[in-house]
C-alpha cells in the first residue's frame, strides 16, 4: 500500500463572526480572501501554501490567557513574525487586537485578536 500524500491546507479558528475575524487577519497578514460564506471564510498568502480558515462557533468561548484552572484552555495559538516588533503591535491594535496583560518574553509580544484567540508576534528578519 502506497503511504498518501498530506499537505496543511489551513489553521481554523473557531469564531461567532467569521467574516470579522478573517476581515482582521487580512489587514494583519495582507493575505487573501480565498472562500468567502457565511459560516466558513478562507485566507491564503497571494504566493500560495497553507493559510487560516474562520469558522462559525456560535457558542465560542474565548480562551484565557494565561491560561487557569477551570477555565477555557487555549488549545493552539499563531506566531506571527514581524520586522519590528513595537511597529507590529502599533499596526494590530488599531485593527482590532488587544495587548494581552500577561507578556511572559521580553521579545514576544501576546495578543488577542477580535475573537480573543491569542497570538503572538515576533520580530524575524
């Protein structure tokens, strides 16, 4: 039997508004809109590979960051590397992410995008 071959098609987040949220990571990320339905929206990078997918949750409960006993686990999360670190923050909030309050690198910043999913971003060359 021959082994199939995978590829990652995309990353999806669970969302009550998917076309919101992916509205935010096409400003963050300048990827774009590949799919685009009321319950399931799709970004790729315009060179291709592997991008993020919004779906409807309308029950999603936000995880906490840092994460608590009893509460909503973060079960995954993005990095997102950046050229400048403080630039990047100052272009994602305004878009809609919020500085979490708990920053536990020095050289990494933690986020909440719209939905409240962390993310975090880095300085990369």
């Amino acid at each position: 039997m021959t082994t199939p071959a995978f590829r990652l098609s995309s990353t999806v987040l669970g969302t009550p508004d998917p076309r919101g949220l992916a509205s935010f990571y096409r400003e963050l990320l300048g990827w774009e809109v590949r799919a685009d339905r009321e319950e399931w929206v799709v970004l790729k990078p315009a060179d291709g590979g592997p991008g993020l997918a919004f779906q409807r949750e309308d029950n999603h409960v936000p995880p906490t960051w840092p994460a608590a006993p009893g509460e909503q686990q973060m079960q995954s999360h993005l990095d997102i590397g950046v050229g400048d670190l403080a630039a990047g923050v100052q272009r994602a909030q305004p878009l809609g992410a919020t500085l979490a309050s708990y920053q536990p690198q020095d050289d990494v910043r933690v986020l909440l995008d719209p939905a409240g999913h962390p993310f975090c971003l880095f300085e990369s060359a």
